[in-house]
C-alpha cells in the first residue's frame, strides 16, 4: 500500500504505480509514486472506463457547493456492497439492499447534508421517489438506482431539490469526474479523500479508483463513512463481493475515532467490466489474488485518510495488540485503549501518562488475566513490563514519541498467538467544537 500522509488542509491523495503479476505468480508488488500536489484543485486519480461520476448543488444544506452525485456504471457491469450494522439504518441503507436483491445497479444516487435516518416510512417513501427520479430521466429500473444519504439525522430528505438538480447531475457525467465526487460528499470532512490504482491482468492495465467520506462518528462494521471504489476489470458478481469483504475487515471495520457507528455507513464496489483483461472467475486464480490486493490497498488508503481527517485529530495512532488467545480477545483490548478518552486526550497533550493506558488493558474485560505476563510499548520504548513500568523506561524516552505526529501503541498479552492492528487517532478540543456546532 502506497499512503500519501497528509495534515488538515490538504488533499490525502494515493496514486500507484503498476502492481505487476506478469508471471502469474501471484506476486504483487506496489510501486510507489510521490503525491503531485496538495491544494484542492490538485487531486490524482485515473479514471475508470466504463464508470462515469457528475456533480452538482441542490441546496440540501449548503448553498455554495456540491452537494448531489450521480454514479453510472456501465450496463452488464457488477457490484458488490457492505452496509452498516447499526439497528436504526437510514431509509436509503434499507433501499440500497433491497434493490441489490432483484436487480444489478446502473446508477448510484448519493446526497450530502441530509441523512434521511430516524425519518420512519416517509423517509423510505423519499429514498423511493429519488430513485424513481432518476430511473425516469435514464429509462431505467427503479431497483438498478442505489440511493445513499450522509448528513444529519432525524430530517426529511427534501425530495423536490434533489429531483430539480438530478437532471444537472446527469449532465456533468464524466470519467473524469472523481475529484469533483469526492468534495460533494463531504460533511465535517476537512479534505476530500481518494486512492487510485493500477494494476497488468492478463497483460491489460486495470484501474482501481476509490473516493471515501468521513471524519467523525467513525467505529467498526462500517464507520460513519461513505466509500465507492470502482474498476474496470470483469469479476463475477460473487467473487467481487468477497474481495470487498475481505478488503473491509483490515480497512473500514478496523478504524476509530471516537467509537460511535452511524446509521448510514456503506461501502460499494462498482466492476464496469469494459477492460480487454481476461475475466476474474477463479478464486484461487492469481488474477483474483492480485486484483484483491489492489482493492484492499485502495481501501487501506482511503481508510487511514479518515482517520487522518477525524474531526480535529493531531496524531495518527496505531494500537496492536499481540499475543492474545483469540483475535476477538485482541480487538476487545485494542478498542479499549483506543475508545479510552483518557487514553485519546493523552494522546492529544502529547503526555506519556502510560497508566491510562495499562487501566484501558486491564478493564478490557478478559478473564485470567496474568498483568505479569502482559508488556506495552510505546513505539520502541517499553514502557510497562512485570505488572508494572519498565525498569529502564524514562520519561524522556516517553516524551520523544508521544511528541510524534503518528505512533504506535504495542501490547503483547502473553497468552497465546492471536493478533490485531487497528487505527485511531487522538481527541482534540476541536472534536467538541465541531460536533457541538454540527447542526448550526
């Protein structure tokens, strides 16, 4: 994976060179290529044949920008997609499934600043229409239209201005229309966010592009993002539907910023089918192994620019968790120190107070637990070692990575082989603002 790193003000951008399996091996390797620019007029991407995107502002909440997008994927293409756990999905997660169910997608339908979640039947009734819309103006079925809302919750979505600025969407459909996407979707998002790569199947370059949304409420089986990835390659529907779960776990499902998941979270991957490479049929093919390599980078690119973006976060934090008996034991502690605001805060003050974390691990809840056994790093400096701080720890030494703008939190539990990596970031006093301020 090629990760541009980038701060607050700044496009996070990824783009690759080839990831090469021209013996068939299925040995995959990326190339990196440095980020070309950092303002908002400088987003890298290639464009994907067969996938067109278009632009334009409805007046949902905002009156100077884009708010409104329109997907087109090419017909005969295929989709895959994941969705948010939470009980209370928005009414546009319950029709985006529905469709998917009796129909293969020809347009995706995606607003920003209005969440249509918490809105009962009329919610779902104006996830509809929109659709309908749409299908209307294409010729086309209402099921082959995804809709997706992100915004604030418990409002009605204004239907009459999303259906007076669907036909201008429509219009300013392009390939070339990623970057454009990817600022219409934001929220609380700082920066837009994209990954874009490619890769030789069979000979044949396959472009794999991604653009990503989200800043807050961000926590696992989806965060409060929005993310559409697409290629041009041919991959049987089934098959792209594992690639993308396998790609979410590592990515989107091991992410944080402050615990919370929302009502709206999905996540697509769109397969025009337009590229000359040999179709994608065989899952124990190397063609599929290096396709999904590809797909989880875009996806791990798109994900940590999140939380680079959480909602005034300062530092970039990685927490693995080692040496636990099973991997689910390893998540619960590695979330537990991430969701700790004792721990975030910390973080945020560059303080090295190393026993809010060893509090988080020992109120993680894990039965038998042996505090002797168990040993926690702060980058390369031990810090907790025999149940309590490391002989030759120093605060200085604390103090130099706490000081970093990304770190590690290691902990190795000492009871078995399972492991864990998740990403999450610090909290801020601007995390509060922001969210206080949301709906004003």
């Amino acid at each position: 994976m090629n990760l541009v790193p980038a701060v607050q003000g700044k496009n996070i951008n990824s783009v690759t060179g080839k990831l090469s399996n021209s013996d068939l091996a299925g040995r995959c390797l990326l190339d990196k290529v440095d980020d070309t620019g950092s303002s908002n007029e400088a987003l890298v991407f290639h464009p994907v044949p067969g996938i067109r995107l278009g632009a334009t502002c409805a007046g949902i909440k905002y009156n100077n920008r884009n708010d409104l997008v329109v997907i087109e994927l090419a017909e005969g293409g295929n989709c895959a997609a994941v969705f948010t756990r939470n009980a209370f999905c928005a009414a546009p997660v319950t029709v985006a499934r529905e469709h998917l169910l009796t129909a293969m997608p020809r347009y995706l339908l995606i607003n920003s600043g209005n969440a249509n979640a918490g809105t009962g039947k009329p919610g779902h009734s104006a996830a509809v229409e929109s659709c309908k819309t749409l299908a209307a103006t294409r010729g086309c079925a209402i099921n082959q239209v995804l809709p997706f809302s992100t915004g604030v919750i418990g409002e009605l979505l204004p239907l009459e201005k999303i259906a007076v600025a669907i036909p201008d969407a429509l219009t300013s459909l392009t390939e070339q229309g990623w970057g454009t996407a990817a600022r219409a979707i934001m929220t609380t998002d700082t920066v837009p966010k994209i990954s874009s790569k490619q890769i030789e199947l069979s000979g044949r370059t396959v472009t794999i592009t991604g653009i990503a949304k989200g800043s807050g409420m961000i926590r696992p089986d989806m965060a409060t993002m929005l993310a559409y990835i697409a290629t041009d390659a041919l991959v049987d529907r089934h098959l792209l539907q594992r690639c993308l779960e396998s790609a979410v776990k590592p990515s989107f499902n091991s992410i944080t910023v402050d615990g919370d998941t929302s009502t709206n979270d999905a996540c697509v991957l769109m397969a025009s089918g337009v590229s000359e490479s040999s179709p994608i049929t065989d899952e124990d093919s190397a063609e599929f192994a290096c396709f999904s390599a590809a797909v989880e980078a875009v996806c791990m690119d798109l994900a940590r620019a999140i939380v680079l973006d959480g909602e005034g976060a300062t530092k970039l934090v990685e927490v693995l968790v080692e040496d636990a008996k099973t991997e689910s034991e390893a998540r619960d502690v590695a979330y537990t120190i991430a969701h700790s605001p004792l721990v975030k805060t910390a973080l945020f003050a560059s303080d090295p107070n190393w026993g809010r974390i060893l509090a988080a691990v020992g109120r993680a809840g894990l039965a038998d637990l042996d505090v002797n056994a168990i040993k926690i790093w702060l980058d390369d400096v031990c810090i907790v070692r025999e149940g309590g701080r490391a002989k030759d720890y120093t605060e200085a030494a604390g103090q130099r990575v706490m000081d970093q703008s990304a770190l590690t939190i290691r902990v190795a539990l000492g009871r078995g082989d399972a492991s864990t990596r998740i990403l999450t970031c610090d909290l801020s006093y601007d995390y509060v603002k922001i969210n206080a301020e949301y709906r004003s």
